[in-house]
C-alpha cells in the first residue's frame, strides 16, 4: 500500500508538471481552457494577454489541414472578438498558439482556430519576422523533444490602433514569446520581443532573457518549476545553445537584455527580481486534489485493517 501511496504522489507530480507553461495567474483573471493550450483573455483589448501551450516532437509532425474558417470562443463569458471584426482590417488574424504547432491531431489544429486565440498582425509580420520565431519553435521541438511556450501581444503600453465592426481590438506595438526546454542535460531559455512591423530578420536580433520579458509584460513566467532552477535559467541567454546567432546586434530597445555568454558583465543595472506571490489558484487546486486523494487512500488502509481484525476476533 506504501507503494500506491508514492505511486500516486509521483502521478500527480507528474500531472503537475504539464502546467510548466502556465504563467502565475491571479484572482479575477479570465482564464480560459482548451484542450491543447490555455489563455488569459483580456476583454479590453477582445485578446488574450498570454496563450500557453506545450509542444512536442509528436505533435509538430502531420499532415491535419487548415480549417475554412474561425469561430468565436462559446468559453470566454465576456465573448470573444468576431471574426468579422477582421473583415478588410488590413490585418491578419494572427494565431498565438500556432496551427502548425498541431499537425498531428486534426481536433487539436482546429481548437486553434478560435477567436480568443486570435490578435491582429500585419501580414509581412505574420509571415515575416513573427513566422520565423514560429518555425524555429517547431525545429527546436524536433531537436529537443518537448517545449513549454507562453506568448501573447504586449499591451501593457496600449495598443497603436484599433479595429473590428462588433467589437474593439487593440493592435499591439510588440509581441513576446517565451520558451522553456526542461529536457536534460541542458535546461534552458529563451525570449523574444519583436516589433510589429513588417520584414524579415535574423531572429537573433530579438533574443532576450526571460527576465527581461518579465519586467517587460509583468507576467511572472514558469513559476511551477522550482526557485532556483528558475533563478538561473531566467537571467541566462546563451543564443549558441539555441543555434543562433551570438555575434548578432540586437534591435535598439532590446540592446540591454543581452547577455549571450555565462560570464558577461551586464551594461546597466539588472532589473530587479519579480516578487513573488503566495501559490496560484490552479497550484492550490492541485495540492487539495492530491492531498484529499493520499487522505482517502489512507481512510481506505484503515478500514481495511479494521475489518480484518474484526474478523479474526
């Protein structure tokens, strides 16, 4: 029985361990679940703040087809974005957890193509700069076997313009996406902000530490994992370790975020740590799972062993 205890325990951890893409979520956050990725939706903007999704090598290969079309979120209690308000925007409807990230799983590539997924992007950026980084999470999903991803449009400053007809979309300035490799024996990772402008660039020129996308978003990233590994791995960026380019000169805003060797001292002073706070309501949830269920074993060892004293009297 000591077995099935510590075999439930190491299941649940391993459970647990499939939420390492979450970001640190907080009372009154419109958090919405897929099968495939989980998102904050941000009804200022009809947008999600963050999309969080896990990636394998499994799941990048396929042959599952585009849908015809997007549908509006039924999840979302405030109601999604419609897909008419990108109807002749100039702007296309940018996916966040990328379709081709699904190919394996026809149902899966579809649940992408959901409005709450959605955010606008100028075509030369979906297809330019913003489809390249997708591309390399895809090859390095191949290379490494498994990734945990978080991206989202950064509208803390406000977006540059808005569209739609039934509703109002803001336009993001930049994007970010973040990315954890947890596959030993080299755990790392990596950032990227990118302007929204059209080209097509060395994607290394964006390259940042996960740090820095914290202190630029004000998402706390990867909290699961524990505090010193994610110490570590979030003020590290080594772009060689990700085959890209070190010797690359970062954009002009990015420029103080770069650290590409281990050794390197930085330029100015490094943002200061997030703080952070007491355990999410998704963490708690999960412990008071696993704890009423190590609880209900044990009431079930109990009874066993009082029946079958019971009897031998």
């Amino acid at each position: 029985m000591k077995k099935l205890i510590i075999l439930l325990m190491l299941l649940s951890v391993g459970v647990y361990a499939q939420q390492y893409e979450l970001p640190r979520t907080n009372p009154g956050d419109e958090i919405v679940r897929h099968p495939n990725y989980t998102l904050k939706y941000n009804e200022q903007y009809e947008q999600p703040d963050w999309v969080a999704y896990r990636i394998t090598r499994d799941t990048v290969r396929g042959t599952a087809k585009r849908p015809s079309g997007f549908k509006s979120d039924p999840l979302v209690p405030t109601k999604s974005a419609d897909n008419s308000d990108y109807t002749n925007s100039g702007y296309d409807r940018g996916h966040l957890c990328p379709s081709a990230d699904f190919r394996a799983d026809q149902k899966l590539l579809n649940e992408t193509f959901i409005m709450s997924n959605i955010t606008p992007m100028l075509h030369d950026f979906n297809a330019g700069d913003w489809g390249d980084v997708e591309d390399h999470e895809r090859k390095w999903a191949m290379q490494n076997g498994e990734l945990f991803i978080c991206t989202g449009p950064i509208l803390k400053d406000g977006p540059s313009e808005f569209i739609g007809k039934k509703s109002k979309v803001g336009v993001a300035k930049r994007f970010y996406k973040v990315i954890l490799d947890n596959q030993e024996p080299e755990l790392k990772m990596i950032a990227f902000i990118v302007p929204h402008r059209e080209g097509l660039e060395d994607i290394s020129i964006y390259a940042v530490t996960v740090r820095e996308a914290e202190r630029i978003t004000g998402f706390d990233f990867f909290p699961a994992l524990p505090d010193d590994i994610e110490q570590k791995l979030e003020t590290e960026l080594d772009l060689r370790k990700w085959g890209l380019n070190p010797n690359a000169k970062p954009i002009e805003q990015n420029r103080h975020a770069i650290d590409t060797t281990a050794d390197a001292k930085p330029t100015q002073a490094a943002p200061k740590p997030i703080q952070k706070p007491g355990m999410s309501e998704d963490q708690i949830l999960i412990y008071v799972l696993v704890g009423a269920g190590v609880a209900m074993v044990i009431l079930g060892i109990v009874i066993f062993v009082g029946v079958r004293m019971n009897r031998r009297k």
